[in-house]
C-alpha cells in the first residue's frame, strides 16, 4: 500500500542515518592526527605518543583532548562526555563516549572505542 506524502514528510528516517555518518566521522577524526589535514593543521587528536609514558596520569589529559576535538569538529553532536574504560591489556586505552545528537534533544548517542598499542581508534 503506498503512503501519501504528508505521511512520508512526518516520519523521521534520518537518524540512523546520521548517527551512521556520526560514527563513520568520528573513525576518520580520531584516527588523523594534528597536522595530518593540510587545509586544517588542528583537525584531529594530538599525538598520544607524547604523553603515553605520563600514565596512568595522561588519561585525563586524553579524555579532554577527545572531548575537545569532537565538540570542534563534530557539529551534529552536543554535551560530549568522555570516560576512561580500564581495560586488562596495559597497551589498550578504551573510552566511551556519550553525547547527544544537536538536532534532537532526546537521542542519546552511545559510543565505544578502542585504541590499541599500533594507536588507531576501532568505534563500536
């Protein structure tokens, strides 16, 4: 059975769609490094191997340079928070991070990462 048009305009289908290209954004931010993105030198997390013989003090310094990173450059989402997630390999460094989407006051985007000792962020 088709649907009208006033049907079709009211539902929302974008949201696993943007949450999907949230997630696709964030592999590619988090994954480059200052300096890596010639037209925007600060695009990117700063080079964790600088501070990596500083834990487990570093890890705040972490937490708040992800924060920082995707409130600048990911502007879908909003009120990011970013936690430590102990893990038992001493070379793994897990955060989650929890924000919500800018164009919806209730979706609640919930994410995982992991970076291992080659430095690369996998986003669950």
């Amino acid at each position: 059975m088709s649907r009208g048009l006033l049907s079709r305009l009211g539902k929302d289908d974008r949201k696993p769609d943007t949450v999907a290209s949230v997630v696709a954004h964030l592999r590619d931010l988090l994954n480059s490094r200052h300096g890596d993105a010639v037209t925007v030198p600060e695009y990117g997390l700063m080079d964790f191997s600088d501070v990596c013989h500083n834990f487990p003090e570093a890890i705040t310094y972490l937490q708040q340079s992800i924060r920082q990173t995707i409130m600048t450059y990911e502007p879908r989402l909003k009120n990011v928070s970013v936690r430590y997630v102990p893990d038992e390999d001493p070379l793994v460094r897990r955060f989650e991070i929890v924000a919500r989407l800018a164009d919806d006051r209730r979706s609640i985007v919930r994410l995982k990462t992991r970076c291992g000792p080659e430095g690369r962020f996998s986003i669950h």
